[in-house]
C-alpha cells in the first residue's frame, strides 16, 4: 500500500487577492479579517486573550472600568471631560483607538506586534514582565484585525475541526461523516479503487482508499436516517447491515449532505474564518427579513435602552420602540418602568447589553415568508402579501382598505384546472361588516376585560387595574359577523385579541382570528 498522502493546510478559501494579505503569506503570516463595525478592536483582543469574539463586550467593559480606575494616567490622553469619555467608550457604536489597546496590554499583561500595509510590524514593550505578545494589524482607518502565524493556522483547523465533526457527529448524529467531508472536497480519491475490511460477523466496518487513506463507517443504530423516507434505507430500516448508507445513497446521487463551508471546517487540514462568514450571513438576514440584532439599527417594537434624563446619563430606563420617523431623529418610545409613552430623539435610544438581547428568531418568518409567496406567485399574483422591509403594522393604519383590496386581488384571479389541481382555491368573500374608524397604532393605556360579554350588544370593560405590556403585546379590534341563516338577526361584536408582536413566539403576519362558540 503506498504512503498516505501528506497534505497542508490551507485556508479554505480562494487565493487571496488583496496584496496585503499576500504580503503577509510569503512571510508565513495570515491576517485574520473582522467584522467592520467599532468593536473591531475588542474583538481581536477577545479572541488573542480568550479564544473567542463573542466576549468582544466584556472585554470593552473591562477596559472602561481598568481606565476608570487609572484615571490619573489616562486622562491627560484625552481632551475634554474623561467621565463623558468612558461613558461614550461603553457603548458599542464608539470605536476603540490606540489609546485603549495601550490600556487593555497593561490589563492583560501583554506586550504588541502592530502591524500596517506592506510592514513587518513593529515591536511595542509595554513592560519586560509581560511574557505573551498580541499581533494586531491596523489599516490606518480605526480597523483592527487580527494576525496568525502558521502554528496559530496549524492549531486553528484542528480544533475548528473537532468542534464540527463533535456537532455534526455526536449531536446530529449523521452517519459516515469523515466520508462525506472527503467525498466532497476531494472526490479523486475514490476514483482510483476503494476495498472493504469486515469483521467477524461479515459486517462492513472501515473503508479502504487506494492513496492510504481510510474511513471507518458508522452502524445504523447510533445515526439517524438522512433520507425522507427512512423505510427506503437499506441502511437503517433492514436488520441486517449494509455497506452502503444512507449518507453514501445522496453522494452517489450528486446531492450534497450539508454545504461545502461545513466540509471545509470539518477538515482538519482547512482553516476557515468562522465568525467572519457567520456574522456576514446573520446581518443579511436581517436586513432581508427586517430583523432587529441587538445594535444601534434599531426596528419598531425593539426592546432597547433610553435616556430620559440626559443629566443623569447614568440611569438608563428599559423601552419598547413604538414609532420611527422616516428621518431617524424622533422616535416614540413605551418606558416600561413608568407606564408611559415619550417622544425622544433617536440618538438617545442605546441597545440591551449582550447578555440580555433576546435575538429576534426569524426563521419561522423566512419559512412562512417563502410559502405565502411561493403560493402567491402559483396563484398569479404578483404583488408580495406582506412586505417584509415595510412597517409591520402598516395594515393597522389602512383600516378596512387592506383587508378589501387584497380579497379583490384573490377573486380576480381566474381559477382554472390546474389551479384546482394544485389544491389552491380563492376562499369566497366573507361577509363584511360596516366600515368602522381604525384601531390606534399602539395602546399604551392599561386594559382589564369583565368576565363574560353578554350575548347581543356591546362589551362590557372594568376601569383598569393593572397595566398591559404593550410592548410584546399588540391589541388590535377583530370583527366578529353572525350568519343570519341561524338564530336571531346578525348583530355585530367586537372583542380585543392579542396578538404577539414577537418573534419569539413565531411570526404570523395575520394569525387567525379565534372562534368563539355564542350559543
């Protein structure tokens, strides 16, 4: 058998283009790219120190409170008032300066190698005692990146490379994971020949390639079937054990278990930059989907911060965002703690810390999203049923208009066999009740609901008691029309449900209105 081939690592990506970053390679250096935003700089401190960015605000606090306490020595750095400073340092859109990683190399007893374009970097020694050397790359512009050597890049794969295949293995327990990996990044390697070592029940138990390498092939009962329709698998539904599985069954077939970046951070010989790609996707999402994410981009019905004093900047008081003008500069805000509504400026508003941001999850809203308009579109219509960049609260303010020009849109639609093949069929008009004026925006005032209604006439209410959040709650007026085929004529009701304004419940655009049995 020849000798296993010998492969080196690499970065998982195309040759790069920039010449910066091919500077730094001939000199077996890799400059790891962050995210542009202000916490560039923290973020590289955060990974060099504790391995990981998402400590990226801990780190900031830590450095506003080290500073705090070494006032005597910082604040001749900086003009104007120093208190003011920190407090502005504390907030994720400020920027972190060479003032500040100066103050987090003293924090972390660490010395710094600065690097710039086309520049072997330069030594900074902050102090002889401190053993361990940071290596930061500054482009000039406030943006901090991170460098590597190749021990960094060597030690990085492998364990990015555990931690992928622990997830994918171990927790989705898909089966012959090593084997998808291989097959997908470097699929010459089965075309030479590949053998079979059995045990000693006649069961397949590794996988032996003509260039050295080997796989060992999991059993069916410690992974769970990839296929549709699991009674399929030769795999996991006989008793008797196959050689070939499931996971090998769509390879065969051209389709692809997970996506090629999975497979490269599952190789230990590829090192891919994770956070940068991660953060890149997450933030188009949001912008696609109109997702709030916790930053200073703030959406109608975030949970955030406010300043209502600005005298007193330290004493921040939890708001729900109401209403954003289209300029950005006023906006309307639920003060939970108070009860009230303010009009505040927009600068004044300051996201939850990390560690209390519930990220808003739009995974139901991008699958429910894609089916209204996937059916739409089967159905002829053109125009999208909700748009997801528009105020999600727009129909409140159409009143009845909405409701009826989208059911003249569906009844104008010809309905013909292969409509009625597909299974999607106008719904007839529903009985409309008379035009009544349209529900506020939001209701700020507390509401409390007597027991029962009565059968036939208006509702009943109690004067409030105790206050309604209406910031995770919408209440909008739902028309109720009695057929007049039963009982006695119809007279209009009306009731308040409460509708969820969060994604944490899931996201229903419209839900359906409850039924409500009145005999």
């Amino acid at each position: 058998m020849p000798d296993v081939l010998q492969r080196l690592v690499s970065i998982g990506s195309r040759k790069a283009t920039d010449p910066i970053d091919r500077y730094l390679e001939r000199r077996q250096l890799f400059r790891k790219h962050m995210i542009v935003d202000a916490s560039s700089l923290f973020r590289v401190v955060a990974e060099q120190v504790y391995d990981t960015q998402m400590l990226h605000y801990e780190v900031r606090m830590e450095c506003v409170r080290y500073m705090f306490a070494k006032w005597k020595t910082y604040r001749r750095f900086v003009s104007g008032d120093f208190d003011e400073y920190l407090w502005q340092l504390g907030k994720t859109k400020t920027a972190g300066t060479v003032l500040e990683l100066g103050a987090l190399c003293h924090l972390y007893r660490r010395n710094v190698i600065i690097y710039e374009p086309f520049d072997m970097g330069r030594m900074i020694t902050y102090s002889m005692d401190y053993k361990e050397t940071l290596r930061i790359f500054m482009n000039g512009l406030g943006h901090f990146e991170s460098v590597l050597t190749m021990q960094d890049v060597d030690v990085g794969a492998v364990s990015q490379s555990v931690s992928f295949k622990m997830l994918y293995k171990h927790v989705f327990r898909l089966p012959d994971v090593n084997l998808a990996v291989e097959w997908m990044l470097y699929p010459n390697t089965f075309k030479m020949g590949i053998s079979y070592e059995f045990d000693s029940h006649g069961r397949a138990i590794r996988l032996l390639c003509r260039n050295g390498r080997s796989f060992e092939l999991d059993r069916p009962e410690n992974t769970i079937c990839l296929l549709e329709n699991s009674q399929k698998c030769p795999f996991h539904s006989r008793g008797q054990f196959d050689n070939l599985s499931c996971m090998r069954i769509l390879l065969e077939h051209g389709k692809k278990p997970f996506p090629y970046s999975v497979a490269k951070s599952m190789h230990p010989y590829m090192y891919r930059n994770v956070e940068l790609t991660s953060a890149i996707e997450a933030r188009r999402e949001a912008y696609q989907f109109g997702i709030y994410m916790g930053d200073y981009n703030f959406k109608v019905g975030a949970k955030c911060q406010v300043e209502l004093d600005t005298n007193r900047r330290d004493r921040l008081s939890v708001c729900y965002i109401q209403s954003i003008d289209k300029k950005k500069s006023v906006c309307q805000v639920f003060v939970e703690e108070q009860g009230k509504l303010f009009d505040v400026p927009y600068d004044n508003l300051h996201p939850l810390p990390p560690d209390e941001f519930k990220v808003w999850d739009f995974a139901q809203k991008r699958l429910s999203m894609s089916r209204m308009e996937r059916q739409f579109s089967q159905m002829g219509i053109t125009s999208r049923p909700h748009s997801c960049q528009s105020d999600p609260r727009q129909n409140f303010r159409s009143g009845r208009q909405s409701s009826e020009t989208r059911l003249e849109n569906v009844q104008s639609v010809p309905v013909g066999d292969d409509h009625l093949q597909q299974g999607f069929v106008p719904d007839p008009m529903p009985g409309m009740a008379p035009p009544m004026p349209p529900p506020p925006l939001a209701v700020p005032r507390p509401v409390d609901v007597r027991a029962q209604p009565p059968f036939f006439g208006p509702s009943a209410w109690m004067e409030p008691t105790q206050p309604l959040m209406p910031n995770y709650l919408m209440i909008r007026q739902t028309t109720f029309v009695q057929q007049t085929q039963v009982g006695p004529p119809s007279i209009m009701m009306q009731f308040l449900t409460v509708e969820h304004n969060t994604f944490e419940f899931g996201y229903g655009p419209h839900p359906p209105a409850p039924q409500f049995n009145l005999f």
